[in-house]
C-alpha cells in the first residue's frame, strides 16, 4: 500500500497495455493503406486518442488519482476543442 | 524521528499541471498542421509519401516499449526493489538513446535527399510540400527536444535512486519524471499517423 487508497499496479497489467498499444499501432498502419477518403483522417484520430486513453489511464495511472486530476483532463481537452472549433470556424468560412 | 511536511499528491497535480500547458503548446502545432492539411491535402499526400514509414513505425515501438519500463520502474521501487528500479530506468534511458539515434540516421537521410527547410530543392517542390516539411521538423525536433529532456531527467532520477534519495518511502521524483516522459510518448502517438500515415 502506498497512498491512501492507492494501490501497487502489476507488471503484468502494464505488460497488457503495452501489447494493446502495440496492437493499435499495427492497426493504424494497416487502416492508412486502405482509401477511405476523409475517413483515413478520422481513423487516425481514433485510434491515437485511443491509445492515449490507455496511457493517460494506466501508465500515468489516472484512473487511480483523485476527480481533480481528472477535472483538469476535462478541462484541458474542451480548452483544446474550443481552440480547435474556433480557428476552424475561421478558416472553413473564408 | 523527524517529521516532514509533504505533499505527493500536491506535488502530482503541479506535475499534471504543466503537462496540460505541454499539451496547449503542442495543439498548437497540429491546429497548424490541420489548417494546411484542408488546405493542401494532395501535396500533404505526397509529401508524406517522402517520410519513412519504417523508421517511424520503429521508433514508435520504442517509445511505447520505453513508456512500459518507466511504469515498470514505479511498481518496482514501490516494491522496494532498488535493482529492479535501476534496470528498468536505465532501458527507458536506453530507448530514448534509441530514438535519437533512428532520428539522426532519419534525418541524415531526407536532408540527403535535400529536404531541409530552407532548401532549393525543398522550395521546387510547391508550397504545400515546403510548408508539410517546415511543420514535421518544427514539431519532431520540439518533441525531440522533448525526449533529450525526460531522458536526462530520468538520469538524474536514476542517481537518485541509486544513492538511496529515492526509495520506496519517497519516490515523487520518480513518478514525475514517468508522467513527463508518457507525455513525450503520447505526443508521438499523434504525430506518427498524421505525419509519416497520410495515404
């Protein structure tokens, strides 16, 4: 036991991660060399944001940090969109 | 025994923290590469066509495998397990060498093909072209930069560890550096499909 309600992951847990992320990785480069148009786009955001998931969750181990941390994801995520959607609103009505 | 004021789950958050205004710094490259990617898709095309595809996949795994060791490292020292903690940094610090080393032989490569910014043969190219390799160097030799970081940091983290300053009992600067060198990790997660992936 480390912190309060904090408890020890196992190797074998991020061995597991590992391996999906590896998975993911071999999909993304598969799912790039078949045309789907605007979709490829969309593919790769998905699975890079699905990867960073398992990241941010096991490796930085945020599942097991208080809801501030994860407050503070939210919050840094909507900061981007609004950034993202703002500068596009921009540039898709020139 | 003497009691000492801390606080490691304040000292995490300060951590997250500044990784979220990383994240800003870096949205804002990819808002750019987004911006010229609607507005020159054919040529983000071809140029990422130039890019090689097994060079990044390769320094991919080692990133992924480099963000395994560090995780590892932190069951291993709150185990108390010294010796375990000190190999798996030192393979992450092993990885980051790794990747350096792929990127100079990489680069050696494309500025030998004459892609470099700045370069005539780069401007002959086109203006989508010139403007999809500014972005690439700007942004992987930022997350480059990046990796030097958190591999030193992690070396510095090491000596700690070996000297005994942090053990089981205190081990923050560990966990740190790990949240900083996941998010090297995660930017590259991002980077390699949208920029070596482009059908």
């Amino acid at each position: 036991m480390t912190e309060s309600g904090h408890y020890i992951v196992r190797f074998r847990t991020f061995v597991i991660i590992w391996v999906l992320l590896g998975t993911l990785t071999a999909l993304t480069v598969v799912a790039s060399r078949i045309d789907l148009g605007a979709g490829n786009i969309w593919v790769a955001l998905g699975i890079a944001a699905t990867k960073s998931a398992l990241v941010i969750f096991f490796f930085m181990n945020l599942r097991q940090e208080s809801r501030l941390f994860k407050i503070g994801l939210l919050v840094l995520l909507s900061i981007v969109a609004i950034f993202i959607g703002l500068t596009f609103f921009d540039v898709l009505y020139r | 025994m003497s009691h000492e004021h801390r606080d490691d789950t304040g000292a995490r958050f300060g951590m997250w923290i500044f990784l979220y205004t990383e994240v800003i710094l870096f949205s804002g490259l990819f808002i750019l590469y987004a911006v010229s990617l609607s507005k020159f898709p054919e040529q983000y095309s071809i140029a990422s066509h130039k890019l090689n595809i097994y060079f990044g996949g390769a320094n991919t795994l080692v990133l992924l495998t480099s963000s395994l060791t560090m995780a590892m490292a932190i069951t291993a020292i709150q185990r108390g397990r010294k010796k375990q903690t000190l190999i798996l940094c030192c393979s992450t610090i092993g990885l980051a060498l790794l990747f350096l080393v792929n990127k100079f032989f990489e680069w050696s490569a494309e500025i030998g093909h004459g892609i470099y910014p700045g370069s005539e043969e780069l401007a002959a190219m086109g203006p989508g072209v010139t403007n999809f390799f500014n972005l690439y160097y700007f942004t992987a030799g930022l997350h480059g930069i990046h990796v030097i970081i958190g591999a030193t940091l992690i070396g510095v983290v090491t000596v700690l560890v070996s000297k005994g300053r942090v053990n089981s009992e205190q081990y923050t600067l560990l966990e740190n550096s790990a949240l900083y060198w996941h998010l090297v990790d995660l930017v590259w997660i991002f980077l390699f499909p949208l920029y070596y992936l482009i059908l």
